[in-house]
C-alpha cells in the first residue's frame, strides 16, 4: 500500500473514532469520499478560490476535528521518521496552541 492510500485510510479511520465520540464530520467525509485524503486535506489546508465579491462563511469546530489531525500528525511522522517523543511534542503543541489552551496560561 503506498502513502496515498495509508494516508486516506488512517484518515477513515478517524471519521469511525468520532463518530464513536458522537461527532459526524459530514463535510469531511463527503471530501474525503469524493477527493481522497491527500487531496481532501490540501483542500483544507489551502483554499484558493477567486475572488467573487460574494461572502460565504464557512466554520469548523476544530476541538471536534482533534482526532483527525492527530492521526495526521501521526501518518506525516512515520513517512518522516520522527521519533516518538517528536510526535508527542507536535501532538502536545497542538493542544497547547492551536486549540488556544496555552494562551490564557500565558498570559496571566
């Protein structure tokens, strides 16, 4: 299996785990199920579209979302050889500052 296909199903995998915790991410699925991940999560990472002077809002809960990019952190660090204790590095990274709960203990 190559590292596209590793990839979108280590993805798969973490739609089960949330909706096992009561989270469904129909958006993410329906990409996941008509892109496949490398190009559901470029996707996301990067949305370039033209300008048309109209404003749509779109919004995503990333606490809800957390497992998702774990799992990706997780298939990035095996293609990269990072070590363990590297993984749980940007894994505790991520909790402290992209979910923002190391912000209010710094602070104050």
């Amino acid at each position: 299996m190559g590292l596209k296909e590793e990839f979108t199903q280590a993805l798969e995998g973490t739609v089960e785990a949330a909706k096992a915790r009561n989270y469904i991410p129909t958006y993410f699925m329906e990409m996941l199920s008509e892109h496949g991940g490398v190009e559901t999560a470029k996707r996301l990472v990067a949305k370039s579209e033209p300008q048309t002077g109209h404003i749509e809002t779109q919004s995503f809960k990333i606490q809800k979302s957390k497992l998702i990019i774990d799992e990706i952190d997780r298939v990035l660090a095996r293609h990269y050889g990072l070590t363990d204790e590297e993984l749980d590095f940007i894994i505790n990274y991520d909790i402290k500052y992209r979910m923002g709960a190391g912000l209010e203990s710094e602070e104050a």
